[in-house]
C-alpha cells in the first residue's frame, strides 16, 4: 500500500489529531503538500488549503464554497442562485450542517476563512460519511490545536460602495504540560446597499420599480479546542463555540407605471433578527497497535427571533411577523480503525435526535392573522452505521468498498419511518508515478430537511413576486434517490500541478424541486418543494493548475470548468425537459505571481457562470443570462510578522438578470417581469500578525 496513502487515509480518519500518526518505518516527507496527497488519495478528493482560502478575500466560509468548482450553495432569496451538479453536502469537521434552519443567515457564514485548516470536497458519495451525499461532500476542517505557542490577529477594513465593513480576528494557541489548546476570537460588522431593477409587463401595462436594499450585519464568535494527552494512547478532546449574530435588512421600492411621472406605489420593508449558534463536542481518541477507536458525543443549537415589517401605499397594508426559530441536536458517534495486511478497513456508527420549533405571529392591519400551521414543532430520531474497505490489490491499484446504512424516524405533525442502504465503491489506478484513472459509483439520497416538511409560510410580505414567493412546506415530499458514476483521468506535474479530466452521469428518482404558483385567492407567488418526477443529469469536468516558472519566475496559472447537461420527465404532466435553474456551463480562470526580491505576490481570478432558460410549468417560465465576476489581490510580507493585503472583488459589478413569463391556461404570455440585480465591486485592507 502506497505510504503516503496510508497516512492521508489515517489523518482524515482522525477529526481532532493533534500530531501526525506515525507508523512504524512510515514517515511524511516534509515536502508532501495538498498535490501529493490528491493523488495518492484512494477517494477522490480537491483539497483546498488554508493559504489559498484567504487570498481572495472572502469574508467567511459561505463565499469561498460558491467559488469552489462543482459545489452548489444557495445564495438565500432572491433570482441570484449558485451554480453546481447536484445538491452538495456541506459539512464541519466531519459534522453535516443545515444552511435551511434560519430564514435569514447560513451558519457557514460564521465561519471565518483565517479558521479553516483545508477545505475537501469529494465528488461521489462515501460509505465513511453520509448517504446525504447528492453531488458530493465539502468538509470543512478547522485548524486545530498545535504543541507551539503562538498567536495571530488580523485586522480587514472593507467598502462596498460607499458601506464600510470591518472584521478582527485573533488566535492563540499553545501548550501547558499535556494540555494543547487553541482559542480564537471573531468579530465583524458589515454593511451594503444594493439596487435592483424590476421591469414588469401585465396586460399591456408597464411598471419600472426601483428597489434598494440596505442591510448590517454584527457578529461576535468565540471557539476553543482542548487536547489533553492522557498517555501515548489516549486522548481526550473537546471542541466548543458559541456566535451571535445581529442581522438588520431595510428595503425602499418605488414603482412608476408608463406615463405616469409620480410613483403608482411605495412600499417599506424592516428586518430585525438576532441569532445565537452553540456547539458543544467532547470526545476520545484511543489507540490499540495499529487500531484507533474515536468516539464523540455533542450537542448544537441554533435560535432565531425576528421582526419584520412592511409598509405599502396607496394600498395602506400593514404587515408584521415575529418568528422564533429554535433547532437543537443531540449525537454521539463512534469510529474503529484497524490496518490489516493490505485492508485499511473503517467501521462507526452515529446516533442523532434532532429537535425544531417554528413559530410565527402574523399580524395584518392591526388584525393577528397566526394560523395553526403557523406553530410546529418537529423531531427527527436518526441512526446511522458503515464500514469502508480501503484494499490494495498491488501497488497500483486500490479499491475502496463501503456499505452505509441509515434508518430515521419523524414526526413533524405527519410522521415517517425511513430506512435505506447506501453502497459505493471507488477505484484508483496508478497508471504511472504521474497519472491515475478514478472509477467511482455510489447510492445516494437527498432528505426533505424539516423546514420543508413544515406546512408555515415564511412569507415575503409585500416584496412578494415571481422572483421572491412566499416559501411553504410539503409535508407529502419524500426523499430523493440517486446512482451517481464518475470516471477521471488525472496527470500531475512534477511541480506539484495538475491536469485533470472526468466525466459524471446521475440517474435520479424522485427529483425534488421548487415549484412557483401564483394562488389567485390569496393574490401572492407561492413557492413549495414538490418531487418533479425521475430524471439524470451528466456532464464533463476540466482542472488544469501549472507553473511557468521556465518562462517567468514565480507564475503560475489555474483553470477549471464544469459542462453539464441534463432531462426531467415530470410524473404529473409527462413533460420531459431540463431540470430547473441549472445551468450548463461555469468555468473559474486566474493566474498568481510571486517576485521573490520584493516578497510580493499578487493574482486574479474570473469566475463565469452560464445562464439557463427553463420551459413553461405550471403556468410559470423563468430563464437567466450569464455573469462574470473578477477579483484582483495583492499582499507584501513586511517581515517575519506581519503581512499586508489588498483585495479589489467584483470589479466587473455583475449584474444577475432574470426573466420569468406567467402564462394562462390557453398557453398565451399574461405578465413578464424582468430583475436586474446590481452589484458593486468591493475593496479590503487587511494586516496580519503571527508572533
């Protein structure tokens, strides 16, 4: 078995390893870097390391994903939508989180780049994770604790437009007898102002509004890893951290219809929200020869309460909504490693109870308007167990068996019981020391999450439209069901670059979707998560990253690019078109220079995303052109302690121009609106310390 391979395989095993896992008469060359070890991994794996998450200014961990190639992340409401081939799971530490909890915020969001030790994202399903896998699993690891003492701070000044924006961070983390710890500390305060344009078309009446979008954003976070080194063979583990979060969002609209030089009407929305996110994990590491058994047990919280209120006239109508949102789980986790001959084989299990409460008031004209469905609670009881083969045939060829099985009951108003196997299997073969072909198969399913079981309405109030429905859940929706194939080709160059090519096709049952309605008694766009029907989708992915230093000193050049394509029969009307909101093509292009004498380093990036142009369903079309973002950076190390950076992003000001067509039952256009989003380019100032 490949060495290096080995040891990879034993790191990712090992959430919270403080120190390399040395076996015997195996060793890591000191020069093996995050190349090497996609190419000896057994899974294939991107692996994003922390240098390269801070340089283009990305405030928190929810930006740098939506660059990553092949990772979709929903970008909240609104047309503006991130790209991908599948829904991707994202998780923490080895911990799936939910970005569908709060209605306003994404805990990845809290997370700060300077935070992050590496980034994986794994393009097929694996046994050792989550059957929740549809379209791969991004894992984001956090840095953990190191035997020196050292600390580091950082200061970003930002402006977007004329908003400033402000974030500090500071770590330390050292080593007191056998106790190693890290403390980290983050706060922020940001602020934007963004426009969008909206042209509507209704019965030969035309209306141009002009919306502004003002929010600000405050948070504080503090995170603590403990390692205590019991012996040799045992060590105890504790990860905890506790955010809280202050989120304001105003929004003016004006609207002129055609001919009329005064406003036809004006509406005033006011969002006032605070959150709090608690994370408890405390856990071990035993070690027996060669075998490593962890176990973890955890709790995580998350609680929302928000106000909001909008205001519109001539219509007078007043609308408020208070809404408490309060999601907790409770796990322990267990994982068995054992080396055996040419078997690196893993086994674990999970237990998991989810709890959440959704509660809204609704008040309108000064009238409580709450609903019974307006309170939920909801429960999800989860058990989860896997065991993973990594087995070398010879010293080129590996193949990594597994076999995950999960059952899950729930109870959210309506009750479920759910039990499903989810088998992979991946193949890598080392043509030569510089080439691998990858083969990969895996079951897969995508979970309703309980917010979309719930039957509330988390209401848009009066910005409600085509592009922005009230969101309600399906308590009829099922799990969606995947078999997804990838096949790769890799070649590495000797200056730790890559050219890659690979190919995907997904068959799914089940699709789930969002399908918009417009409710003529209540007069508003609605938006509910229904299962379209059975579908697939394919495509081709293409990575090229290489050094020019044999032309210019210190240059280096990346690319990649994702061509998708995919089909949809809907169960109901027995259409067959593409799946919705896909788009089928994204490419990301940059280059970076170094000048050693001046210790300088500087770069850009372009990253492209395609439009699409779904078919008429339900009585409802939309389609979307293609942007382009460019981001510049540029940093200096002053000495051995400090470095400064300037990041320019967005220079481009992309602007997200979607179109949608509402049709009556005859086939013919009844209304067309058309948003323009605009954006603005954003600059950051920031110095860093290390001592």
């Amino acid at each position: 078995m490949n060495q290096r391979l080995l040891i990879a395989a034993l790191l990712a095993s090992s959430v919270y390893a403080e120190e390399t896992v040395v076996l015997e008469k195996i060793q890591i060359a000191e020069d093996y870097t995050a190349i090497d070890e996609r190419r000896d991994n057994s899974i294939a794996k991107r692996i994003i390391k922390a240098e390269e998450l801070t340089q283009y200014g990305d405030a928190n961990a929810l930006e740098i994903l939506r660059r990553t190639p092949g990772v979709t992340i929903p970008n909240g409401k609104g047309p503006a939508s991130a790209p991908g081939k599948g829904y991707t799971v994202v998780m923490i530490d080895g911990e799936a989180t939910s970005t569908g909890t709060s209605k306003r915020v994404s805990p990845l969001e809290q997370i700060s780049p300077d935070m992050i030790e590496r980034i994986e994202v794994m393009s097929n399903g694996s046994a050792e994770y989550t059957a929740e896998s549809m379209g791969g699993i991004v894992n984001v690891v956090l840095k953990k604790p190191k035997a020196e003492g050292r600390t580091s701070a950082k200061v970003t000044l930002g402006a977007y437009g004329e908003d400033l924006s402000e974030t500090a961070y500071v770590q330390r983390e050292g080593k007191l007898d056998k106790v190693s710890y890290m403390v980290n500390l983050t706060a922020s305060e940001n602020r934007k102002e963004d426009r969008t344009d909206i042209a509507t078309d209704k019965a030969a009446l035309e209306t141009d509004e002009e919306r502004d979008d003002r929010s600000k954003n405050r948070s504080v976070g503090l995170r603590a890893k403990l390692n205590y080194t019991a012996s040799p063979r045992l060590k105890i583990l504790y990860d905890g951290s506790v955010t809280f979060n202050h989120n304001t969002d105003r929004i003016d609209s004006t609207t002129l219809t055609e001919g009329s030089a005064t406003p036809t009407s004006r509406y005033q929305s006011h969002d006032d929200a605070t959150n709090t996110m608690l994370w408890s994990a405390l856990g071990a590491e035993h070690r027996f020869g060669d075998d490593i058994f962890e176990w973890k047990a955890k709790i995580h919280s998350f609680e929302e309460r928000g106000d909001l209120e909008s205001l519109s006239t001539p219509s007078a109508t007043n609308r408020k909504e208070h809404d408490y949102v309060l999601s907790r789980f409770y796990g322990f986790q267990g994982d068995y490693t054992a080396l055996r001959d040419e078997h690196f084989m893993k086994a674990g299990f999970e237990l998991k109870r989810s709890d959440q409460i959704d509660e809204t008031t609704r008040i309108l004209n000064g009238v409580d308007v709450t609903s019974v469905n307006d309170k939920i609670q909801m429960k999800e009881d989860k058990l989860s167990l896997y065991i993973q083969d990594e087995y070398t045939l010879n010293e080129g060829i590996v193949i990594t068996p597994g076999l995950r099985y999960e059952t899950l009951n729930r109870d959210y108003g309506a009750t479920s019981n759910l039990g499903y196997f989810a088998p992979s299997l991946h193949a890598l073969f080392q043509v030569t020391p510089t080439d691998n072909i990858r083969a990969s198969v895996a079951k897969t399913v995508r979970l309703p999450r309980l917010s979309q079981l719930s039957a509330s309405t988390n209401s848009t109030l009066d910005e409600n439209s085509i592009h922005r429905p009230d969101v309600i859940g399906n308590p009829n929706l099922t799990e969606e069901k995947a078999l997804s194939y990838e096949l790769r080709y890799e070649h590495f160059f000797e200056d730790k670059g890559l050219a890659s090519i690979g190919g995907f096709y997904r068959t799914i049952d089940d699709k789930i979707e969002n399908a918009i309605r417009f409710n003529s008694v209540s007069g508003r766009y609605e938006q509910t998560p229904e299962n379209a029907g059975e579908g697939s989708l394919w495509g081709l992915e293409l990575e090229f990253k290489k050094s020019l230093k044999e032309y210019i000193s210190g240059l280096g050049l990346f690319a990649n690019a994702t061509l998708q394509d995919s089909s949809l029969t809907n169960t109901l009307t027995g259409v067959k078109r593409e799946l919705l909101q896909t788009p089928n093509f994204t490419c990301n292009l940059g280059f970076d220079h170094t000048l050693k004498a001046s210790e300088i380093t500087y770069g850009a990036a372009y990253r492209y995303v395609g439009g699409y142009d779904d078919p008429q369903e339900y009585f409802i079309s939309q389609s979307q052109k293609g942007y382009g973002t460019l981001d510049l950076y540029a940093n200096k190390r002053l000495n051995k302690t400090f470095k400064v950076q300037l990041n320019v992003k967005n220079i481009t000001a992309s602007t997200v121009e979607t179109t949608s067509r509402l049709y009556d039952a005859g086939g013919a256009i009844t209304q067309t609106q058309v948003d323009k989003e605009h954006t603005k380019p954003q600059l950051f100032l920031s110095i860093e310390g290390k001592w």
